[in-house]
C-alpha cells in the first residue's frame, strides 16, 4: 500500500539522490577502510533512514512494506553495508519490539531507534544452532526481578555498535524445541555482557559482526518483550518474514546496479571493432539479468501488497528471498563475466558486489531454508 504516491514520490527522489551523490563516490573508500564515515551516519539520522519503519507515533515515518520495498529498491543500488547501518533498527534489530513489544517497551525504546540515537541488533543464532534456531542453547533463569543470561550468540550483525540486542533465550529447558525460547530486549552496558572480535569477512566491508558473550547476564524481568515467555520464537519468525522481503528487496536494487553497470561497461568496451554489448552471446547475459530483475522485483512487491493487506507472507516472504537472492547471485557472476578481466579488478567495484552479495543467499535463511519454509507451508496448507 502507498499511502500517497505524490508524498512519497519526493522522498524516493532524495533517497535516490542521496545514494546517488553521497554514497556511490565512497563505496571504494569504506571497503578499504571498513568504516561508515561518521557524516555519512549522521545524514542518514537527518533523512529519517533509521526510522523509516517504526511507527509515526514513535517518531519514525511508519512505511507500510510496499513503502518500504520501494525505497529498499533505491537504497539497494549501492554498497550494501551503507543500508546495514540502519537497517537493523527498521528491520530485525528493532520489530520484535514493533510487532510484540509492551507499550512500555515501545515507549521506552522506539523513539531512539526511529532517530538513530540507539542501533538494535537481533541476536538469534549461536555457534550450534544456525539453521535450526528452534535448538539454540542460551539459557535465561528467572531470578526474582531478573532474569540470568548465559550462552553465546554467534555472526550478530552490527553487534559492536548496538546498543540494545533482541536476544533470544531458552526460559523452559523441558521444552527443547521453540516453545521453550522466550525474547529479551538487552542493553549493552548489562552487567555480564561482553563482544568477541570483529568478525573478519568475505564482503560487505563496513558493516560489522561479531559474537555477544552473556555470562551470568542480569537484565530486569521487564526485558522479556510482550512480558510473555515462551512465544520469543515466534517474535523471532515473524521479525524474518518481514526481514526476508526486505532482503529480497535489497537484492533486487543491487541487481539494478549491477546490470547497470555491466550495460554500460558492454557499451564502453570495443572488440571485433565494436561494444561488446552488440555480441548477441553478452546480450543474452544481459537479458537474462533484466528479466530476473523484472521477476524478483514484481515477486517482492506482491509479497509486501499481500504483507499490508494483513496476510501471513510466511511463504511468499520465503519465495522471495530465495528467488531474488540467487537471481542476485548469477547476476553478480554475468556482471563480472561481461566486463572479462576488468572485472576480476577491485578498482572496476563489480568483483566487489559479488563479494558483497553472497551474503544474501545466506542471512537471514540460508536459500535452503527458504525452500523448506515454502515446502512445509505447501504440505501444511494440503493436509487441510
Ligand atoms: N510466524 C509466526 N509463527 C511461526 C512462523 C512464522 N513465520 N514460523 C513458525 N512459527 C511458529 C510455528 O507455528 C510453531 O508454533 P506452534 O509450536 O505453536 O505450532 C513454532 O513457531 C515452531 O515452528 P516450527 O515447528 O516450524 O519450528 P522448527 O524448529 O521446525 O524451525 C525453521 C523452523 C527451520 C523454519 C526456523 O528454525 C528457521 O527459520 N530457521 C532459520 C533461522 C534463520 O533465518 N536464521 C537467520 C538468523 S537472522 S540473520
């Protein structure tokens, strides 16, 4: 749902531009130095990026999913470490609180994720438990007005930065699958909480990772998000459905750039006494990566119509993800392909991206998991 296309139109424009003007020129500069420089950061906070889904009310600009798969579309065509910055706080550091949070948790905390004030980071998977979430370990003791942390939480994206975690815990040990798992809100500065290093990674250079360590970890009991143990698993589930289209979206802009940076390179480049891209053997790479793009691209807005409209997108959310992420992932390849060895060279960015986006078949769900979300929905859906 676009809620008033003229409105919303001027703020794609800026974001466009901003990506345009802004980001683009430092890309190389940020993997070098696997820094967000600081201006950067604080123009995000002025154009309202860290807050683009919280609720109005909370002081961010409450984009519905269309909204915002639309404005991921724009984002999307640059360095994907620029949108990790914030994204968290939209997405998967900061709707467990959206979706399930108590009024008070949203009141205490919603309005200084919306302003960039706080980065949230979502701290799910553990050094055994990827995949299989429902097996994770951490333990969370109820302890009078308490609860006890220990476990460690493993790959947590913008984890050295953040200033509150959504940690998810196991509260009932008789229960060894989902049902047992409870979430928390957690403040960095909690006594027994400490970071392992910066993670050393194949891309994405300027957004960080790294384990959350929790060691007799005491947080207040009011930290439970809902005040509910026992559903932290579902908060958890319904955070990466929205969290998957908003990949799926990523992917989809990055695509963009990509192709466009290979149409144009095709264009450029003279062989045989003519730009490559008049060879039908490269026009077919370029086709190929255009109706992808096209296929990714209507099956995110789809997914995000039918998010608004109040369906459960769990599969759709799924088909997405791995749809467009794989498309990503042989888009990269032709990019790299069509520009020939420029395009094994870090100065040309295209090897970059395709560093950058193999993340994308991952997080999140890996594409394997997407196809058994799909997979299961279908048998479940069948059984009646
Ligand atoms: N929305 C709401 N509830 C959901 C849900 C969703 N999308 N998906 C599952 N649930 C509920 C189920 O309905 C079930 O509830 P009941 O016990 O009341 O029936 C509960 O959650 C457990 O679901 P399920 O039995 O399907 O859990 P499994 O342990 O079999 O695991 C998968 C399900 C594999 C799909 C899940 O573990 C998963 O998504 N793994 C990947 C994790 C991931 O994406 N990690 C990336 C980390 S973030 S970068």
């Amino acid at each position: 749902m676009i809620r008033d296309q003229e409105t919303f139109n001027i703020l794609l424009d800026t974001i466009a531009r901003f990506v345009r003007e802004r980001l683009v020129p430092i890309e190389n500069e940020v993997a070098e130095t696997d820094r967000i420089p600081d201006d950067i950061v604080a123009e995000m906070k002025a154009l309202g990026l860290f807050g683009l889904c919280i609720p109005e009310e909370y002081g961010g600009m409450g984009l519905t999913m269309e909204e915002e798969v639309f404005a991921t579309f724009e984002i999307g065509r640059t360095s994907p470490a620029f949108r990790s910055v914030y994204a968290t706080n939209n997405g998967i550091g900061g709707q467990g609180i959206v979706i399930d949070g108590t009024a008070a948790q949203k009141a205490h905390y919603l309005p200084r994720l919306a302003s960039g004030e706080i980065i949230g980071s979502f701290a799910l998977t553990e050094p055994d438990a990827g995949s299989d979430a429902g097996s994770l370990r951490a333990r969370a003791v109820r302890d009078g007005d308490h609860y006890v942390l220990n476990g460690t939480k493993r790959y947590i994206t913008n984890a050295p930065e953040a200033s509150i975690y959504t940690v998810m815990a196991r509260t009932d040990p008789t229960q060894r699958g989902a049902g047992g798992i409870s979430a928390f809100v957690v403040e960095r500065g909690a006594p027994g909480l400490s970071l392992g290093h910066i993670d050393k990674k194949m891309g994405q250079k300027g957004a960080h990772t790294c384990d959350v360590i929790f060691e007799n970890c005491r947080i207040p009991a009011s930290a439970l998000i809902g005040g509910r143990e026992g559903v932290g698993f579902k908060t958890a589930m319904k955070v990466l459905d929205k969290g998957r289209i908003n990949i799926a979206a990523t992917c989809v802009g990055v695509s963009q750039r990509m192709l466009d940076d290979a149409l144009r390179y095709a264009l450029e480049r003279q062989q045989f006494g003519k730009p490559i891209a008049e060879f039908q053997l490269v026009q077919a790479m370029l086709a190929d990566s255009k109706t992808e793009i096209y296929a990714a691209r209507s099956m995110v807005i789809d997914a995000a119509r039918r998010r608004d409209e109040g369906y459960d997108v769990s599969t759709e959310a799924a088909c997405a993800k791995l749809f467009a992420s794989e498309a990503c992932g042989r888009i990269a390849d032709r990019a790299v392909q069509i520009f020939g060895g420029a395009g094994y060279l870090a100065e040309y960015g295209i090897e970059r991206f395709y560093r950058d986006v193999r993340l994308f078949r991952i997080f999140e769900g890996t594409s394997q998991i997407q196809q058994l979300v799909i997979a299961r929905n279908m048998i479940r859906e069948f059984a009646g």
